[in-house]
C-alpha cells in the first residue's frame, strides 16, 4: 500500500523536528499530506479516475458518482460496487473497460459542442471591437450582424460555412464582456506606458450629459518613445456636486487607482470656469498644493468660445436670427417637414436642421456650416414662413449681407 501513498513533503527527520519551534503533531500532518493514487486494477471494481492527477477521486463507470480521495482503496471501490450495483458485481474488467471507454467518447462528444475554437474567440474579438468603434448597441451582433453573415456565407459558399459561423460567440452579453476585456487592457497599457514615460500633462473638462449626468474627461498626453501622443485617459461621473474639491477628488483617486501621482503631472489644461481656476477652492489650486511645479493653461478652445460669444454687433444679430429659424422649425414637425420637402425640391446638399445647442463651443458650431449648405432652400423658406422673425433687427434676415456674414459665421466656427 506505502507506493500508493504520496506524501507532497518528505517526512520530517528527528533532528529538523527538533529545530523546528512549533512542531506539526505528526497526526494532523499526515491526514493534510497524504493522497491516494489511482490503480489499474481497480477498474475490475468499475472505478475510473477523474480531477486532480496529484489528488485523484475515484469515479463510478456505471453510475459516474464521485466519491473523495480517501476512498480510493480496494474495500471502499468493493462495497460500492456490490452494494449499489449487485447485479454488475461478477462482471468481468472486459465489461468494465468498455463502460469506461463509451463514458470517455460521451465526455469527449459534449466537449466538442460546448467547446470555442480560437479562431471563433478570435472572430467575436474583432466584432466586439468593430462594434465598440462604430458606438452601436451590444444587441446588434446576434440580432443583425451574426444573422446577415450567416444569410451572406449560406448564399455564397454553401450551408456548411454557414453553420461554421454558429460558432461564434456573439450574444449581448459575450459582446459586453469582450467590450470591457479590450477597454481594461487599453486602460493597462496606457497606464504602463505612463509609468515608464514618468511624465504626462492633463487636459481635464467637465460636462453634462443627456440624461443629465455630469461627466468628467481627462486627455492625457506624454512621451512614447520617440514621439508625443496624446489619447483620451478617463471618463467619469461625478455623483453630485462639481466643484473644484470633487473634481480633483475623483482625478486623485484614479491616479492613484493606476500608480500614478501629480508629481509625474507637469502641465494641466482646463477651461475658465471658477470651480476650474479658484484661487482657494479650483481644481488647479488643489492641484499645485500637491505639485507646486506644474504649470497650467486655459484650454485655447475654450477662449476661442469665449471670443465668440463677444462678436461685433453685426455678426451677433445674424447668429441669433440664425439660431432663433433653426429653432422656430425644429420645434415645431409641421414646418420641419415643409422644409424637408422644400429642400428636396431645391436640391440642397441636406434636409434636416440640427438643433442649436450651447452646452460646448465646438459642438454647438456644427449646426452652422449645415446651415449655410442649404442655399436658397433657407430663403425662400424664410421669406414664405418665417418673415415674422425680425424683431426690430437693423439687418433683415435674407438680405445679401445677411447672407455673406451668415457664410462667414458658418467658416469660422467650422
Ligand atoms: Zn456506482
């Protein structure tokens, strides 16, 4: 029986015991240690193995239960055998063998179905990652795009490479889940990255959602290798307040999250809001008290929006009769699709507004240049409908200079 017994240590001589200051009670020791080996033999009791190959636990070839490792000796295998299976205990180890063989192709059948090839992890990767880059729904996978390749594959090559395709993870939750695998080792190489740089500079905004949530960004930019890169380092929602003690609050705890301190931070850009730039209280002020070295900037999109928003008067009348069209036909669907049908007709390069917003300077400018590429479609509609709009301006809305400085707002907030 000793070869059948595998002790993970060697015994423990008299003289180490004897060194040793807490001595094991050699008892205790030898039930931890001790793990019964599987025999050949024992199949002629219908006993296979399965687990561990250091702790091995005796299966049932008949009924597949497995008892613990302890059991594994002739008399425990015996009684088994004869008291749940008397009727199979005067069979032969033939019989045995061949019970054991049909549960070993069973076992191997399932696997083959359960099993992912690395080529179909390899296909679900990518998908995830076309559908994380193009910001679609994690649905769309198994919902529209497994579907249509498997339609595509089936007409072109034949139903067998159709039924290839089943093969490929792609539920919602698959997707979800690779999304998060990519995002968290993005997240690692920046952060090592980073660290070897040993110096970064931050771009840090805060802004608010569409469902009302306020978000904070965070740009980073640093030195890899030969080169400057500049990459987006963080996004993330502030719970209540947004002042300048919280935003440095949720900015400390990630760069600490990632191994990184402020003393690594040698320049920091923000915009020129107070929770920003407070002398007691701002962010920046909170940030030099950790490194009084860096040096700060305010952000030069940010001052260009700033400029803007102090236009000649001209300009401003023109702007705000701009915004005050777009905003009279969007919000009324009528007129929105009068103008869509105008449009159509005319032949402008587009045929829906976008509505006017001021949450971002850069955002907000992009319904100009839209506004200026719907040509002649915008005036007669205006001269047709929206001529109410004057409101005592001194340039009426249409005119030729009304148009050239319209033109000229669409330029430069492009
Ligand atoms: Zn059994």
């Amino acid at each position: 029986m000793e070869r059948f017994l595998v002790r993970s240590k060697p015994p423990t001589t008299s003289a180490e015991t004897v060194e040793s200051d807490n001595p094991v009670p050699p008892k205790e020791k030898r039930e931890k240690t001790v793990s019964r080996q599987y025999h050949e033999s024992y199949l002629s009791y219908g006993f296979s193995w399965t687990g561990d190959v250091n702790i091995p636990q005796p299966e049932c070839v008949l009924c597949r239960e497995k008892l613990a490792n302890s059991n594994m000796v002739p008399s425990k295998l015996k009684r088994h055998l004869e008291t749940k299976h008397p009727f199979h205990a005067e069979r032969n180890l033939a019989y045995f063998k061949r019970a054991r063989d049909l549960n070993q192709r069973q076992q191997d059948r399932l696997l083959d179905c359960v099993k992912v090839s690395e080529k179909a992890m390899e296909a679900s990767y990518m998908l995830a990652e076309l559908i994380a880059k193009q910001k679609k729904p994690h649905t769309i996978a198994e919902t529209l795009i497994l579907p249509a390749c498997k339609i595509i594959a089936g007409v072109m090559l034949g139903p067998d490479a159709a039924n290839e395709l089943s093969k490929v993870p792609a539920s919602d939750n698959t997707i979800k889940r690779r999304i998060d695998d990519m995002s968290e080792d993005i997240e690692q190489h920046l952060t090592e990255k980073l660290q070897a740089s040993g110096r970064f500079s931050l771009q840090i905004d805060e802004s608010t959602d569409i469902s009302g949530a306020a978000q904070l960004l965070a740009n980073v930019r640093y030195v890899d290798g030969d080169s400057i890169k500049e990459t987006f380092f963080f996004c993330k929602e502030m719970a209540s307040h947004t002042t300048g003690e919280e935003i440095f609050k949720v900015t400390d705890n990630y760069l600490k999250e990632n191994n990184l301190c402020w003393s690594m931070c040698v320049s920091l850009c923000t915009d020129g809001a107070a929770c920003m730039t407070g002398r007691v209280r701002g962010f920046i002020a909170k940030v030099k008290a950790q490194n009084p070295q860096i040096v700060t900037n305010h952000c030069i999109l940010h001052r260009e929006a700033l400029v803007a928003k102090t236009m000649p008067p001209e300009l401003t009348e023109v702007l705000n009769q701009a915004v005050q069209m777009v905003n009279y036909i969007k919000s009324r669907p009528l007129k929105s699709r009068l103008f869509s049908q105008l449009c159509a007709e005319m032949g402008a390069d587009h045929q829906s507004l976008i509505l006017h917003t001021e949450v971002d300077g850069c955002l907000g400018g992009k319904s100009y240049p839209v506004f200026t590429s719907f040509g002649k479609s915008f005036w007669n509609f205006h001269v047709n409908t929206l001529s109410h709009i004057r409101t005592g301006s001194r340039m009426r809305a249409g005119a030729p200079g009304w148009l050239t400085l319209q033109t000229y707002l669409g330029i430069s907030t492009s």
